[in-house]
C-alpha cells in the first residue's frame, strides 16, 4: 500500500497515473469549492490540498471545475487560490480562526483568556490563575465604542 506522501510524490515526478489520480481529486474538490461559493458568496475561497499545491494541473481541474459549476463565481483564477502553507494544515488553520476575529475588528475587545493551570513555585501543586495579568469587565451599558454590554474595559 502507497502512502499519500509517497503517491503524490509518484505525481510531482510525473507518473502518469499517480497525477490523474490528484487531478480527479482535484476536480471533485472543485465540485464542493463550488457549493461553498454558492453558499457563502466569499472574495476568495484558499484550498488546502496538497496535489493543488504541488502540481499547477490540478489547481487548473479545481477552477474549471469550479467555473463550471458555481453561480456566483465568474472568475475562479482570482477567487480560488492554493494554500501556502501545506505542510501545516492543523496549525494554520487554527491560526486562522484567531485572526479573523482580530482582522475583522482590530481595534475591537477580546474576550477575557480563560484561566490556565500553572506550577506554582511557591506551592507543591498546581494552581489557577489568569495567565496575563488583564482585567477585562463589562462597561455599563451605552458605555465604550460600541455601546451595550459587549464592550470591556481594561484596567
């Protein structure tokens, strides 16, 4: 049995059947990029795979499966573009869901950080407590930028 990495490294050395293999997964990923364009009408859509990132034909099958299919996109070669960070999907894509909040509302408040356990020096167990020192509590209500009782204060 050929493992992923080895097979897609069979399709980058240009093995016939392990490419057309990448690009048919390709074109049913562009099937579901479609419906995700559909559904969500986003500015640009990146995909996380690893044949569209190492072979150039594959990420051509996904747009022209994608221009085929959706009703939103017109221009799939601006809208649909392949990760940079292939190796590390599970850590960007973590990274990914923190800085959407910070870039949709930068200036914005931040949830106050759960409590963390920590070795206490002092003490032969453990114990909880904030692991920055930030004290975030709810303005009054119409107070802050925002208004309402959304808004934190820091003090």
């Amino acid at each position: 049995m050929t493992r992923f990495a080895e097979l897609l490294d069979l399709a980058v050395a240009g093995d016939p059947v392990a490419a057309e293999l990448f690009r048919q997964r390709a074109r049913l990923t562009g099937r579901a990029a479609a419906v995700l364009l559909d559904m969500f009408d986003p500015e640009v859509l990146v995909v996380v795979e690893p044949g569209t990132g190492r072979l150039p034909a594959c990420m051509d099958e996904l747009r022209t499966e994608v221009e085929a299919r959706s009703v939103v996109c017109d221009d799939a070669g601006r809208s649909v573009v392949p990760s940079s960070f292939t190796g590390s999907v599970l850590a960007t894509a973590g990274a990914a869901v923190a800085l959407g909040a910070l870039h949709d509302d930068p200036l914005g408040p931040w949830p106050a950080l759960p409590a963390v356990s920590y070795p206490d020096a002092a003490t032969s167990g453990n114990r909880l407590r904030q692991p920055f020192p930030c004290d975030r509590r709810p303005l009054s209500k119409g107070a802050g930028r925002r208004g309402g009782a959304s808004s934190y204060r820091s003090g």
